[in-house]
C-alpha cells in the first residue's frame, strides 16, 4: 500500500494542537510546537501505515509526504481571490513562518527516511499528492483532512482523517459525507458526484464561494436526485426536488450566474485533472535513503517520539526493506 500524506495539513493541525499544551508563547516555543507537531504527525501516521491509534496497524510498502510550497499561483490566476482569506488573517501570517520552516527542517530530515517527499515552488500538495495517487497502481491511503481528497475515494483509494480518526471507504463513503438537516435527517448523494457537491456548495476554507443559495444540505438534495446538469437545463426542476422555491437559486440558475460558478469551482477542485498535469514527479520528488544512525541522532536530539522510539525505528527499517539492526534488536530483547 502506498501511504499519501498531506504534510501542510499534517503541520498545521499539530502545531496548533500543540501551541496550548507546550505555552508556545515565545519563537522559540512556537519553532520547537512547529516542527514536533509536523514531525510526530508524519511519523505516527507512517508508523501505523495511516490507521487509527489503537487499531491495529497497517503496514505501508511507500510513503509520500506532499507539501505546498509558496502561494497557488495557478488558481489564482482563475480566481484572484483564492486562498487570500488566510494571508489576511493576522493569527495564519503571524504563525506561518513556524510552520514553514519546520517544514524545510522536516525535509531535510527526510533525507535520512525511508519516505519520498514532494515539493514544487508554487505548487500545492494537493495537486501532487493527487498525481502520486494516480501513478500508483496498487491500493493508495492518502492521510489528510482535507475533504478534497474525498473525490478519489474509490475501491483502490482510501482516505484518513487524523482529527476526526475516520477513515472513509467505498463502504461508508455516503455515512461519512453526507451532511444533516436540524433534525439529523442524512442527505446522502451519489459518490461520483462528490466533486460536483463541493462545486456547488463552494468551499469557504478557500474562499470559494458556492453557487448562490446552495448550501451544503441543499447541494447533497439536488444531487441526490440528478446530475447538476440537469438543473442548469431545467431551472424550476430545483423548486421540485427541494420542495421549495428558493429564489437566490431560481435566479442564479435562470441568469447563468449558478452554471459559471459550478464551472470555475469545478475547474479549482478537480485533483484528477490537476493530476495529470504532472505526468512525471521526477523534478519535485526528493527519495530519503534510510539511515538509521542518522535518524536516531535527529529524532533523539530533537527529543521526537521519545517514548516510541525504538518502535518507530524499527517500522522505518522494515519500510526500508531492511529487519531491525542488531542494535534495535538488542534493545527489544531487554
């Protein structure tokens, strides 16, 4: 099994699950949150071959960690105000810089792992883990909470959320996506719609707005019952299936406005597509050679895993292709 792990996100969910716990109030405390949050993210989540904690491990034969690096040129230039949300959000530009640069240090590190890291200037790791994904030809796990990554669930394709610790199949890919009325009435909705649902509904985390009076719920109602397409060709059969007129929708699908809207966010969120225009990674990918020496002075200088090193250790070197070095194995038998 290949195992995809989306570094960005795996950085700055540990960095801000560590910022309270560690005080991180001065640089040096938010540098040290930074980049042991990034690395025990990546390193648990390799270790359990991205299973839950305190489930029985999986056992991952490659794993990829993909980072952004820089600003998403390319979708800015379809629109201009992509992601610019968190650049003016003083708490993301007053942290970024941590976050960033426990990331050149984690990929310097990786040098000495196992692990292939993928990293383009401009470039998001979406787009990068997507291809990866793509080139594999066996079962793929991508690790991110990204909800993206949920286009390409299908029965080769997994995805884990190391916050919610849910992994999402084929089996319970309707259970895990649909969204709820007040009540907690489900809307499930076909999977090979899901890009269309976020197309639709827009997604505020990148400052995508969706096609207007479409919510989540009434994006999950209108796919449920037909392809998008349908709706643009045939206006009022919106106020038919949702039981309602909704007149922000009726007026967006009778001017045009809902179709272009669909198109462009379609155009944004597609990983498939950003997939393939990285039909080689060769020039962003950078292969670790396992070192264990080396890996052990990081990790313990670092003080990183402390209590699991000697297990962490030895998942590394079966990743490598190598048994546990007489030295680990010493210390297992003690």
């Amino acid at each position: 099994m290949l195992l995809v792990i989306d570094g960005n996100n795996v950085a700055w969910a540990g960095f801000h699950a560590l910022c309270r716990p560690m005080n991180a109030d001065t640089p040096e405390k938010l540098r040290r949150a930074a980049l042991l949050g990034l690395a025990q993210g990546v390193l648990g989540l390799t270790t359990r071959g991205g299973e839950a904690p305190g489930t029985t491990p999986g056992e991952a034969a490659e794993v990829v960690v993909a980072f952004d690096h820089g600003r998403p040129l390319r979708r800015r230039q379809i629109f201009p105000a992509y992601q610019t949300g968190r650049e003016r959000n003083p708490s993301f530009m007053e942290y970024e810089e941590y976050v960033v640069g426990a990331i050149d240090r984690f990929v310097e590190m990786a040098r000495l792992l196992p692990v292939t890291v993928l990293r383009g200037t401009n470039t998001e790791a979406d787009d990068l883990a997507a291809a990866a994904t793509g080139q594999h030809a066996g079962p793929v796990r991508i690790a991110s909470t990204d909800r993206d990554f949920l286009q390409l669930v299908d029965e080769r394709v997994t995805v884990y959320s190391p916050v919610k610790k849910l992994l999402v199949t084929v089996a319970n890919f309707a259970d895990a996506t649909a969204p709820s009325d007040s009540g907690g009435t489900a809307a499930p909705f076909p999977r090979e719609r899901y890009l269309d649902y976020r197309a639709a509904s827009g997604d505020a985390s990148d400052d995508l707005p969706g096609i207007p009076g479409v919510g989540t719920l009434t994006a999950a109602r209108l796919l449920a019952q037909r392809p998008i397409e349908a709706y643009f060709a045939a206006p009022r059969l919106a106020a038919q299936v949702l039981g309602r007129r909704q007149a922000k929708l009726e007026a967006a699908l009778a001017s045009g406005e809902a179709r272009e809207v669909f198109e462009r966010n379609r155009d944004l969120m597609d990983l498939r597509a950003a997939a393939e225009r990285f039909p080689s990674l060769d020039e962003y990918r950078a292969v670790g050679r396992w070192d264990e020496r080396g890996a052990r002075a990081w990790l313990e200088d670092e003080r990183i895993a402390r209590t699991e090193l000697e297990s962490t250790v030895r998942v590394l070197a079966r990743l490598a292709g190598e048994g546990p070095s007489p030295a680990a194995q010493g210390r297992m038998d003690l």
